[in-house]
C-alpha cells in the first residue's frame, strides 16, 4: 500500500513541473545491487536515492522494471525489442527485497550541489511521467546502470574526471561478461555461441559502465572539476544490505569435458568405420542435427535480432542450418550424393575457422574447438571412405 501511495505521490509531482523543492538536508545516492543467482540478475542493478527528511522523501528510482504480461513479450525480448521502463519504490522496500534475495547493496553519497540535486530530481521526475518513462532496452548500451549514469552526469554543472586506474586496456565486452557468468558454465558456453565478433571489441571507459558495479567503483575514485576545482564526486560509501555469505570454491567446468569425450568416442567411433568401410550414420545425424538446429538459432539471432552481440558471428561458420539439411538428405538416397557434396564445404568452414583462430575478430572456448574440431573429423572420415557412402551398406546403430 505504501508503495502505492509513493508512485500516487511521483505522479501527481510529475504533473507539476515545480512541485517540490528538495530541502538542503535532501541528499542523493547512488544505489548499486550486487549480482543475484537468476539470469536477468546475475550483472547487478542500479539505482538513485532520493532521501529529502524535511520532505518526507525517500524513494529509489531505478530502470529495471519490465512487464512479463506484455503481449508477445518472449517474442520481442528474443527479437531485442523489451521495452524497460523507470520505476519508483519507497527505499527501505527496495533495500528489504534484496535482502529477502541475500544480494548485497552498496550506497554512495553523491558531492552534488543544491542546484545540482534539484536539477537531478525534477528530469527523474520528467522521465517518470507515463509518457516517459518506456525505454527501448539494450543490455550493453542502454540499461539499468547507463540510464543513472546519464541523468547524474547531465545534472553535474562540472566535468566528471574518472581515475586512469581504473580504465583497463583491452578489456572486451565478453570478458567483462565472463567474469559474470563464470559460476554458471552452460550459461557461458551458451553466451560464447550466441554472441558474435562484436562483443569481442574493447570496450571505453564509458561504456564499461553498462555493469553496476564498474559504475560504482568508477564513482569511489571520481572527481568532479567544476571551474579549476575539483572536489570529489562521492562524499559517503555505506553497505545498507550487506550479506554474509559462505566462501565458494570455484565451479567444475563440466563443458570441456563433455565435448573432449565427446571427440574422443569421434575419434574410436572413426577408426571403426575405416576398418569396416563403413559409415555410423546414426552418429553423425545426432552430431550434425543438433548442430544444424543450433545454427538456426544463429542465424536467426544474427539477421533478424536487434541485440547487436549477436550479430556477425562467426560460429554461423561452422554451425549453420545446412547441417541440419545434411540430416535431412540422409534417409534418400537420390539425395545422399548432394549430403556428400555437403561435407566438402563442412570440411572447408572447419578448416577455414582453425586457421583463423588468431585473425579472427571473434574468440572461441576451447568447448566449442573441440566440437568443431568432432565436426571436421567426421567431414573427412565422410570424404575417405566415399564410395562407400554414395552407395552405402547402412550400418545400424
């Protein structure tokens, strides 16, 4: 109910442009949440923190709220188009929910002048007028942590100065995401297939931030330059929920395995149909399906997402619907010369990406080497032994 009677209060506040005046006690915060064990949590949230005593304000404006009843909602969230919107909850609310979910959150005094903090106040209340506060989301470049961002950056009548410390070189988009999802290998592998060369380009200081908690450490070294001087951006860092949690030992990257046995029973499997002259075709319709249905799943991220990771991705190289039409061409045999054709060109993208590893401007697991590696395996063992696949004695599994 009071949460209610807070967004009941923002609105009516929204309808006037000059409807409050924070008071000189009024303080504003920055509020970052730590990583979560669910997916859509596991990068973290921001928020800012109005706190006014004289006003009776405390509420926490964040812009990470999303709407599962939305029609199609699944649909447009694959295609790129969610639409996030800002959202206002009374702070000691906010700070209990993620103390219900055992995530920490950090809290950090923003250095802002009085007209500063109002000017900051009245554009959060701007965006949360109903005609505003819909935003297109973008996961790098436009999210929960790089909305705050903006707004307390278009507030400061100053320059905002970031220490050289903490602009690491060369740091990518995959890598900064990898440290995220490094507790959850299927979730990793999974990231490595659907993203492509774009998440491997060096990311800027700036936009390193799409992740609360580089925005927050960016903050605790910050210096704001107003004239010829600077005084520092952050003037108090406390931890209001702050979780105790036990030590845990680093996952078992289960991954690798699956694929490096996976290789090896190629490998046995391989040397069986050389001696026979015969070809396990139970095998390579279950490797080149699942591989082909994967390569749907690229393909259509890649050509028809908005997310822009998933675009030009190289593993659509070698994980393309083609293999799927290879199983598909196996059962006929007035179809099986063309399926044979087939492997020639699975040989050349297999050969082409391992000798493009390290010119590339994508990188690759060494999960995913190893199933490309299956893969080109069993497109030569298809082109040793092709007299007996064109007219095949079909071995049964």
């Amino acid at each position: 109910m009071r949460n209610v009677l807070i967004s009941f209060f923002l609105l009516l506040l929204a309808s006037q442009a000059t409807a409050i005046t924070l008071s000189d006690s009024a303080r504003i915060s920055l509020l970052t949440c730590g990583p979560g064990e669910e997916l859509y949590s596991k990068f973290g949230h921001s928020a800012i923190r109005i706190y006014d005593p004289v006003n009776h304000i405390d509420v926490s404006f964040n812009y990470g709220y999303f709407d599962y009843n939305t029609p199609g909602f699944y649909y447009k969230f694959v295609r790129g188009e969610t639409d996030y919107q800002i959202g206002a909850v009374d702070t000691p609310d906010f700070m209990l929910e993620y103390r219900m979910l055992h995530i920490n959150m950090w809290e950090q005094v923003l250095n802002l002048k009085q007209t500063e903090k109002q000017a900051l106040f009245d554009a959060l209340l701007v965006n949360y007028e109903p005609q505003n506060r819909y935003y297109r989301y973008n996961f790098a470049f436009d999210n929960c942590a790089t909305r705050p961002r903006d707004m307390i950056a278009r507030s400061i009548d100053g320059q905002l100065i970031f220490a050289p410390s903490i602009d690491k070189d060369h740091e990518t988009f995959q890598q900064m995401i990898d440290q995220y999802t490094a507790d959850e290998p299927a979730i990793s592998f999974g990231i490595h297939l659907l993203f492509g060369a774009q998440a491997d380009q060096v990311a800027t200081l700036q936009q390193s931030f799409f992740l609360p908690e580089r925005l927050m450490q960016a903050y605790a070294t910050a210096m704001i330059k107003r004239d010829s001087i600077e005084v520092p951006l952050v003037i108090a860092t406390s931890q209001p929920v702050k979780i105790v949690g036990h030590q845990h030992n680093p996952p078992f990257d289960y991954i690798p395995w699956i694929f490096g046995i996976l290789l090896l029973f190629a490998l046995y499997l391989s040397s069986i149909d050389k001696r026979r002259q015969r070809i396990s075709f139970w095998f390579d319709a279950i490797l080149f399906g699942l591989t082909g249905i994967v390569g749907i799943v690229l393909f259509y991220m890649n050509f028809f997402s908005l997310h822009p990771f998933v675009s030009h991705n190289w593993n659509l190289v070698w994980a393309n619907p083609l293999d799927l039409m290879f199983v598909l061409f196996l059962p006929f045999k007035s179809l099986r010369r063309f399926a044979f054709y087939l492997q020639y060109l699975f040989l050349a993208c297999v050969i082409f990406i391992f000798g493009g590893l390290f010119y590339l401007p994508q990188t690759f697991l060494f999960s995913q080497i190893l199933w490309i590696g299956t893969l080109g395996l069993r497109s030569a063992m298809y082109l040793r032994l092709r007299k007996e696949y064109i007219r095949p004695k079909i071995k049964s599994a």
